[in-house]
C-alpha cells in the first residue's frame, strides 16, 4: 500500500509537469473567448448574446477539427517512448496535411451556413449584431488548425512550454487588440463588436507563424526534421492519422455541440437569460481548460509509457490522471457555488443578467466534477488510441440522453432556462461514468 500510495504521488507530479505549461496553455486559449466576452459585455446584453450566438456555431467546427488533431499527441509521444526521432517529424508533416485540409473544408461550410443562421431562431437583433462578427471570425479556423499541428508536436515530445508561451502572447494581442478595435482608440476604427473578431484572427495568426518559425529554426528540433516530407509521405500513414481523428472530431463535436445547442435554445428565452449563459458557460470552460491540460498529459504519459511497453504503468498514470481531474474539478465546483453572486459582476452590472447566472452556478458547481472526470478518460483513451468508443459514449451521453432532457425540462416541465443545465449535468455523469469505465476495461486487457 505505502509504495502504491509513493507512485500514485511519483506519477501525479510527472502528470502535473507536463500538464502545468499545457494547462497555462489551454488557459490562455480560454482567455482570448474570455476578453472577448468581458470586452464586448461593457457594449451591452444584445452585443454578449450575439458573440455568444456566433462563437457557439463557430466553436462546434473548430472544435471538430481540433479534436481530428487531439490522437496526435500520443502518437507524438509513442514514437518519443521508442525514440524513433524521425518519425516525429514523418507524423509532423501528415498532421499538416490533414490541418490544412480539414480547416479548407470547415471554413467552406461555415460560410455557406452563413445566410441560413436565422434557422436556429435566434432573435433579430442578435442575428444582426452577430452576423459579421461570425464572418470574421470564420477566418481563423485555418491559422488555429495549423498552430494545433505544431502544439500537438511540441507537447507530444515532452516540451510543453513551447505552446505555453506562444499561447500567451496571443492572448495579450487579442486583449491590445480589442482594446484599440472595439472602442477606436489612438486611431484605429471604431468597430464594436466585430473589432473583438478581428483582434481574435490577429492573434491566432500570428500565434501559428511563431510556431512554424520556432519549430522549423530551433536546433532541439532538428533531429525529427531531417526527412524532406514529400519524400516520406506515406499513405498508410495519413489514413491511420484519419481513422483515429475522425471519431476523435465526432467526439469533441457531440460533447461542444451540445454546449452550443444550449446556447441555442437558451436563445429562445431571450437576451438576458442567453447572456448569463455565457457568462457562466465562459467560466466553467476556464476552469475546464486545467482539466484538460491534465487530460493532454494523460494522453502523451499513456501513450509514452505503450511506447516503451510498459502497460501497467500506461493504466497507473491514466488512473492517476483522472483522479486528479475529478479532484481539481470538485474544489472548482464548490468555489462557483459559494461565488456564484459575485462572479457575475466581472462581466454586466444588469441585476437580471447577474441573477440568472448566479442559478446556473448552482447546477455547475455539480456538473464540474463530472466533467473533469470524463475531460480526462478521454485522454487517456487517446493515449491508448481509443478514439471510436468515446465517440459512441459522447453521442449516447449528451445526445440522447443530457440535450432531450434539458429541452424536455426546459420546455415541457416548465422548469425553464436552468433546465437546459440540468440536462448539461445529466450528460456529464453518464460520460464521466462509461468513459472511466471504458479506460478501465481496456487497460486491463494490456496487462492481463
């Protein structure tokens, strides 16, 4: 019991070395729909909901291609654990591909979904406002993907603050950014809402040409770069990146669409209710993004340690992992219930805006602890490039049974708004319970 209890804390401040630049990371990536949220609530309900409207679609697309590129983290680190160097850089240049391709495609559909936005029955004024905030920021779908590409590289090979650093820069460009375009200041235009929208596609622009830049100039990196990329393309190779991507993107899309058809539906109770939403929702996904750079961490100790064969402790980091992610999640969880009044203020001083938000605090101070439960099985799984059954388990779990019961509450119950969380609340416990459980099952198969 005493040496389990000494590589349980061994393996906890490995998982949270690797995850501590990652978590600051993701943060960062937060942070820049958080300024835009903050920064754009001083122009009023009808402004908050509309970039609220136009993020939620944007969001779902992005996120699916984000999550074809998320498998590439434990390959990454697979190929490190059997210091195969070169293939690095062979996995580097598919991904590329597969960015690069994934993002043209996203970004066409975006924008053919543009004159039809008005079927999610959105109200005009929202539509209005929103509508080229959403063209905007359509645009950096590509630059996003590509800079993914590269962070998966440097996280999978164990250099974790590479990503870390770039991440931040591009939250100080979004927040100068938005400070000089939404309001005109020392001479620039005047845009409002749309000036948060081109402060964001600045930044993740420039955030993608430094990582092409460090990785391609950086000595560390050279001995994975040393096969001309055309020479190693291999066909196998890009379907294989394909095969676990697919599912891994209908994972994240099942998991964020929901939150976005949410939003949608809260929508249908009007402005205020759908801009307290999004203060709540921008809030918890803050304290998400440190559950998911432990779930990234699992990933790449999961798929490191496969990589050096050793199974049993791939299944004691991934188990670690989502014990601290259930942990974590539960000490946030108590901290938005016990602030759930307070919080709000950051955001509007509208006391019905505040009110509604301090409701569905009370349901996310619950459903917290769920979903860093599930953030992180799924990266282990990852790890253990498992990709098709956690898309199964997100569609059961948020698609039958969390989003028809949040409408059903909200709509047919008569509990209102807050039932559309309810529902968010009832998904998470059943992912969290058949992820875990999956991880379990399938790792003991490994050592058995």
């Amino acid at each position: 019991m005493k040496f389990l209890r000494s590589e349980t804390v061994n393996e906890s401040k490995l998982l949270l070395k690797l995850a501590g630049p990652i978590i600051i990371g993701q943060l960062g990536q937060n942070l820049i729909q958080l300024a835009d949220t903050v920064m754009v609530g001083h122009l009023g309900p009808v402004a908050l909901g509309a970039s609220a409207f136009a993020s939620s679609v944007f969001i779902v697309f992005l996120i699916f291609g984000l999550g074809m590129l998320a498998p590439m983290t434990a390959m990454f680190a697979h190929a490190q654990g059997q210091e195969d160097h070169p293939r690095g850089g062979t996995l580097l240049g598919h991904s590329l591909l597969v960015a690069l391709g994934i993002g043209v495609v996203l970004t066409s559909v975006l924008m053919g979904l543009l004159p039809y936005l008005h079927i999610f029955g959105q109200r005009a004024e929202v539509l209005e406002a929103g509508a080229a905030f959403y063209q905007v920021i359509t645009w950096s779908i590509i630059p996003s993907l590509i800079y993914q590409a590269y962070k998966q590289f440097t996280d999978g090979l164990g250099r974790t603050k590479v990503a870390m650093y770039v991440m931040l820069a591009g939250v100080v460009i979004n927040v100068v950014g938005n400070y000089l375009l939404i309001n005109g200041h020392y001479g620039f235009p005047k845009l409002g809402l749309v000036g948060a929208a081109w402060a964001s596609l600045a930044a993740r622009v420039l955030m993608m040409l430094t990582m092409i830049c460090y990785v391609h100039f950086h000595p560390q990196f050279k001995k994975h770069l040393v096969n001309p990329w055309l020479r190693s393309f291999d066909k196998q190779t890009l379907q294989n990146i394909i095969r676990l991507g697919i599912p891994s993107g209908f994972t994240f899309f099942f998991e964020v669409g929901a939150f976005a058809s949410c939003a949608v539906m809260m929508g249908w109770f009007g402005a205020i209710p759908l801009a307290a939403h999004q203060i709540a929702l921008s809030l918890a996904s803050t304290s998400f993004m440190v559950t998911m750079g432990i779930g990234i961490s699992s990933s790449i100790r999961v798929g490191f340690e496969l990589g050096r064969g050793d199974y049993k402790m791939a299944r004691h980091a991934g188990l670690t992992a989502i014990l601290l992610g259930g942990a974590y999640m539960t000490l946030c969880g108590l901290g938005f219930f016990v602030l759930r009044h307070w919080l709000p203020t950051f955001y509007v001083s509208d006391p019905d805006v505040i009110a509604w938000a301090a409701q569905f605090f009370v349901v996310v101070a619950l459903f917290e602890i769920f979903d860093g439960v599930q953030a992180v099985a799924i990266g282990a799984l990852r790890g253990m490039s498992d990709t098709q059954w956690p898309g199964v388990i997100a569609f059961f779990a948020y698609w039958i049974m969390g989003l028809p019961g949040g409408y059903y509450l909200a709509f047919h119950l008569g509990v209102g708004p807050i039932g559309i969380w309810i529902g968010l609340l009832i998904g998470l416990i059943f992912a969290s319970i058949l992820l875990t459980y999956r991880f379990h099952r399938l790792s003991q198969r490994f050592i058995s």
